[in-house]
C-alpha cells in the first residue's frame, strides 16, 4: 500500500457521520473553512490581469505552454484507461479550467448557504480548490512579466524554464503541489463514503437553487472521476512525482528540465 493510500484510509465511519451531516455554522472547524475559501475568492481578485490586458493576454501564452508541455509529460497517464478520466479532470479543471470568476461571485452572495447545505467535508476541499487554482494564477502572473520583460510574447519551452528559474518560487510551486495532492485525496476519501455521497446527491437541487451550480458541478465532476477508481493514490504518486522531478531538474539546472526516458504507468 502506498503512502497515500493509507492517508485516504484515515478516519471512521463517526467522522464520517459528523463530516457528513454537521452544519458549517456549528462545526468547530467550519469558520476556517469559509475563511480559506473567501481568502482564496480575494486573492483571485488581486490577480494583477483583471486590470492590465497585455497582462491577461501574456498569461493566456504562459498557460498555452504549460498545458501543451503538461499534456506531453503526462502522455502516459492520458494513454491509460484506468487514470485518463482522472488526469484530464486535474490537467482541464484545475490548472487552468477551474472559473473562479463563475465560483467567486457564487461565493460572494451565497457562502452562508453553502455552508449550511453542503457537507463541511465537501467545502474543505471546494476550500483547497480555490487556494490552488489562486496559488497557479499567482504564478502563472509572475512568469508572465517575466517573459514580458525580455519582449517575449510566444514562449516556447526554453524561455519557460529560464523564466521559472530567474522567477524562483521553487517552495510556492511545491506548496501548489501539496494542494493538489490535499485535493485528489479529498476528493478520493469523500467519495469512498456513503453518506457523505448520499448527502451531496441530495444537496443537489437546492444547491443550484440557491445559485451554486458552478462549485456544486465542479465538485461532481471530481467526485464522477474518482468513484471508478480504487484509489487516487497511484495517480497522484504519479502524477505529481513527476512533476516535483521537474522542479529538482530546474533548481539544478538541466539543460533539459520537462524531458524523461521513456516510462510506463506499471
């Protein structure tokens, strides 16, 4: 058994009980929870492109590269018919495909609703949702003026690694990493559990009701992708295994960071 799939087997069957049915106004817990996720709406909203279109246009390119670049690293896994379903979710819905624009004026009018509506084990991680993909914009950002700086507006995979590199950020990228991790195995323990399914199913009318399809059909999607699986723990040794491999390869200087031997998903 891996690592992360004895993470994914912590907790009880009472836990799940009180995770499940627990209102976020009486839960201990719940304030943090809504905290995080209008900590995660503010800095969406700091992101600098929302008032500099040159900006907003030199992400767009950042993030053509990096989808393109993440697509090749991962060929393996989208090949395979027991994590493609898994791997397109996280390649299309969380690192670029998430609309927070969508999830944030939701948020904004209607979080008490949430919160009293949906399991608090459900928000923590629409919580760890929002923080990663406010984390990836961030940084998608900085890489941005960097390129921008140098006069370099269709990047290719070299000046990505040099901007990576003169931009730094190596423990906020694997920060990044740790909430995606945080959220596959979320994602992964909630969807094991039956009350918890069988309570989000029900919260599924007033949910889009009170006008919160946007986080309540993210939040589907993930645990659609994830029911078939046994475990998310092999995809996510995977998946971000390779990608902390890149950043060791760019903090030690590889001439070629993003390339590997060829390798299987056995």
């Amino acid at each position: 058994m891996s690592a992360l799939a004895h993470d994914r087997d912590v907790g009880n069957t009472n836990e799940e009980a009180a995770m499940a049915t627990s209102p976020a106004t009486t839960d201990a817990g719940t304030p943090g929870t809504a905290e995080r996720i209008r900590a995660g709406i503010a800095r969406y909203r700091a992101w600098a492109r929302h008032q500099d279109s040159e900006l907003a246009s030199q992400v767009l390119s950042v993030q053509a590269v990096q989808s393109a670049r993440l697509r090749r690293t991962h060929a393996a896994l989208l090949a395979d018919g027991r994590f493609a379903p898994i791997t397109e979710f996280f390649l299309s819905e969380i690192y670029t495909g998430l609309d927070l624009d969508e999830l944030a004026r939701e948020i904004e009018k209607a979080l008490p609703v949430a919160t009293r509506m949906l399991p608090d084990s459900v928000m923590r991680t629409a919580a760890t949702a929002v923080e990663a993909n406010a984390l990836t914009g961030e940084l998608d950002e900085e890489v941005a003026r960097d390129l921008l700086a140098r006069g370099i507006t269709t990047p290719d995979d070299a000046d990505m690694a040099a901007a990576y590199r003169r931009c730094g950020h190596y423990e906020e990228r694997h920060e990044q990493m740790h909430l995606l991790r945080e959220l596959g195995l979320g994602l992964d323990r909630y969807v094991r559990s039956r009350l918890i399914t069988a309570t989000f199913k029900m919260a599924a009318r007033p949910a889009r009701m009170a006008g919160l399809g946007g986080l309540y059909d993210f939040m589907a999607r993930g645990f659609a992708v994830m029911k078939p699986m046994k475990s998310v723990a092999d995809f996510l040794d995977l998946f971000i295994g390779r990608e902390a491999r890149i950043l060791d390869n760019l903090a030690q200087g590889h001439e070629y960071p993003f390339e590997f031997a060829h390798e299987t998903t056995t």
